[in-house]
C-alpha cells in the first residue's frame, strides 16, 4: 500500500512504536506525522518511511487536534 498524504500509519519503530497516526505532508523518504497528542498538526513529527506501515485506510485531514484524537482513537480500537 503506497503512503500518500491523509494514509493512517502504524509505527513500526522509536517510542512511538505500534501507535497509529496522520500522514499530513511527504518529502523525499520522509513522512510529516501527526497524532493530536504528542505531535500535534502544527508541529509534525519527521519520520523515515521505512519506519512506518501504511493501512488501507485515507483520511481527510481534520481541522483540529481534539477531532484527530477522537478519529485515531476509534480506529485503534478497530484494528
């Protein structure tokens, strides 16, 4: 599955390991990720695409952090 900007991701390595978040921009072999909490939209986390697992799911971008949370929230319980 290719990773394309509003893909819901899987960590596959560092402290955010197994943790789902929001692909908000791509950049040669880098993803900018998002989760509402810890790396909110207005400051995206910088992370290698090798360390990330794309799901089949793609999202439009939420407006705010809060509706981000609840989005990855839900679907962490689903999968």
């Amino acid at each position: 599955m290719d990773i394309v900007k509003g893909s819901i991701v899987k960590s596959k390595a560092g402290h955010d390991k197994d943790k789902f978040s929001v692909v908000v921009s791509l950049e040669n072999s880098y993803a900018y990720i998002c989760d509402g909490k810890h790396h909110k939209t207005e400051n995206p986390k910088k992370k290698n695409l090798k360390h990330i697992t794309a799901t089949k799911t793609v999202i439009e971008l939420p407006q705010t952090n809060k509706q981000l949370r609840k989005l990855l929230n839900s679907f962490s319980t689903v999968d």
